[in-house]
C-alpha cells in the first residue's frame, strides 16, 4: 500500500532529513578518531556516551562503545574529487587494504561508476566504509 495522497490528489513528500546514525565500536575513541583522520574532518565532539562525527551536510556519525558483538554496517560518503584524492592517500599511506567493490573481490582497485570513482575500505571493527564522488544513479 502507498503513502497516504494530500490534498492536491499526489502523495505528499516529507522533508524528512537524516540527523544522526550511531555506530558500534570496540573503541569509540579510536574508532571516532580513525573516522576523522581519514576523512580530513574536524575532531569529534564528546556527547554523553557518543564521540560525535560531524560531516558537512549536517549529519552525524554518533560512535558509542559496544557491550557485545558487532554487526558491521555499511557507511557511504559522498565527496568532491579533490577530497577523493586525499582520502585515496591517506588509505594507502596507513597501508590499509581497499577494494572497488563493496564484495572484496576486486583489492588494491577504485570503481568509474556513473562516471565518477569510488573505492570502500573497512574500519577498525569491519564496517565497509565507501567514498564516491557521484552518487548512483546521478
């Protein structure tokens, strides 16, 4: 079943926006601190139990320290192609392993999708972490 129809007879669009996500780390301060260093941002923010990764658009990656098992997540990152290249080489001069596909199947690769690059590593708990300089489908 479909959203509800407004009054103008279409469905109404919401401007909905993502604020935050949290996610789980065997280290929050480590993990927020990778996160940031790879990524060329500001240094997290500490709120209550969280080590706050702010990123440009106004959304936060919210680190908390896990009390059990991790299920790895996947986080994509839209960047400009400058920022790629910086990031590229930050990658590789912590000499960590990258791929050109969220599968693993394709190291040391970036992709050329929709015409732009990307390339996903993992985190220090195993989430697949992705840079892309154009979104999918664009």
């Amino acid at each position: 079943m479909g959203r509800p129809l407004g009054v103008s007879g279409k469905m109404d669009v919401m401007p909905v926006q993502l604020n935050h996500t949290i996610v789980m780390a065997t280290d929050r301060d480590r993990s927020a601190d990778f996160l940031v260093d790879l990524l060329g941002l500001a240094p997290a923010a500490t709120y209550g139990p969280f080590r706050v990764v702010a990123l440009a658009n106004g959304v936060s990656l919210d680190v908390v320290r896990a009390d059990g098992p991790i299920r790895t997540q996947h986080y994509a990152f839209l960047v400009t192609e400058d920022e790629f290249d910086q990031i590229w080489t930050r990658i590789r001069d912590r000499g960590l392993t990258f791929w050109a596909d969220p599968f693993h199947s394709r190291p040391d690769e970036i992709n050329h999708n929709d015409g732009g690059r990307g390339l996903y590593w993992d985190d220090l708990d195993g989430h697949n972490l992705e840079i892309i300089t154009r979104p999918y489908g664009g």
